[in-house]
C-alpha cells in the first residue's frame, strides 16, 4: 500500500512539472452559470483505482478530490466513477454554487500503478447569473360585490347626469304675482255683490211706490 501511494505521490509530482504521462490533447469547454452547478464528462480507454479532480497543475494546495472510491465528495466538489460499454471508464467531476472564481482550467485523471496515468485538460468559464426582468403588473379583476355596487350606482341617476340636466326647470309662481291676480278678482267679485245688493232692493222698492 505504500508502495502505492508512493507511486501515486511521484505521478503528482511528475503532473505538476508537466510530464505527467497520457494526457488528452483535446480541452474539455464547458460554461456555467454564477450560482449554479456544472457536470464534466472525462471518458478514458483503461480504467484505473485512484481517481482525480484538480486545478490547474495539480500543484500543491489544487487537488480538489483525490480518492479510490466510485463516489466522493469535498466541499462544492464532487466525483463520480462509472464503467460504461466497452471497457470505457468515465468520470464526472462537478462543481455546485459557481462563482466567478471557479473559471480557469482543470484536471480530471485516473492515477495507474502498472500504466501510465491518463488526464484530461478542463476549461470551465463562468458567466453572470441573469437578472430575471420585471414581469408587468396583471390588471385586476373586480370581485362580485364591486360589480353589484358599480351597476346599483348606474341604475339610479345622479343629480349631475345628463337625463337630470335635460329636464325642464319647474314654474315657481311668485308669491307677489299671485296676490296681484287674486286682488282685483276680490274686488270684482264685491263690486257685483253690491250692485246685486242694490239692485235687488230697487226692485223690492217698486211695488210699493
């Protein structure tokens, strides 16, 4: 076992000076979003017992995971090992709560006793979270009881609606006119009391002459 890990040490020094074995010419891009999480695929031809996640050049203080388990976690970092179809070994290497920060480049690897080790190069760039824009203001709708009350208020006019506006203004007879007609029928109407009066008694008068 410390044989091993003694191989495992050289392998690491040797990464970190750039000889370092296999590695993949093609770089693996991937883009994220600040405050989200990210998932990188790293496919390799032999499959191997220690499994790496690191930053940079591995220096130290850049290894992120460094494990023999199918499955480890450290913090916002993740790996997990899978054999697929094949005879191909993958690994997924994640990063949860991105920030900016985390854009630069990576290392995901298999670490081999008897072969070489084989990595492959990560390029991951974190963008800005987007602002979410402001959703317009919905128009209400009227409950049930202001529809009552707005069509109780329109059935029954106001005194500034038109209808009540068009009506014609009422006469209001002066009280000063009304004596002035009433005044001479009074008079008139005692004039011919008297001449009644009067003439009914001549007539009286003239038998008796």
């Amino acid at each position: 076992m410390s044989s091993y890990r003694g191989e495992t040490q050289r392998n690491l020094e040797a990464m970190q000076d750039g000889n370092i074995g296999l590695i993949n010419a093609e770089i693996i891009k991937s883009t994220g979003t600040e405050g989200g999480n990210i998932t990188v695929r790293c496919s390799f031809t032999f499959s191997g017992k220690r499994r790496i996640f690191c930053k940079n050049k591995c220096k130290d203080g850049d290894i992120l995971i460094d494990t023999e388990e199918d499955t480890a976690q450290r913090g916002r970092y993740s790996i997990e090992h899978k054999n697929s179809m094949f005879s191909e070994t993958v690994l997924y290497v994640s990063i949860r709560n991105l920030t900016q920060s985390d854009s630069g480049r990576y290392r995901c690897g298999l670490d081999r006793s008897l072969f070489p080790s084989s990595y492959q190069e990560i390029e991951i760039q974190v963008t800005d979270a987007p602002t979410s824009p402001l959703r317009p203001s919905s128009p209400s709708v009227p409950s049930d009881s202001t529809l009552m009350t707005s069509q109780s208020l329109s059935s029954t006019p106001s005194s500034a609606s038109p209808e009540a506006s068009e009506q014609p203004p009422q006469k209001h007879t002066a009280p000063e006119l009304v004596l002035y007609v009433r005044l001479p029928l009074v008079v008139l109407v005692i004039v011919l009391s008297a001449a009644a009066l009067i003439f009914c008694r001549k007539r009286a008068r003239k038998p008796n002459d």
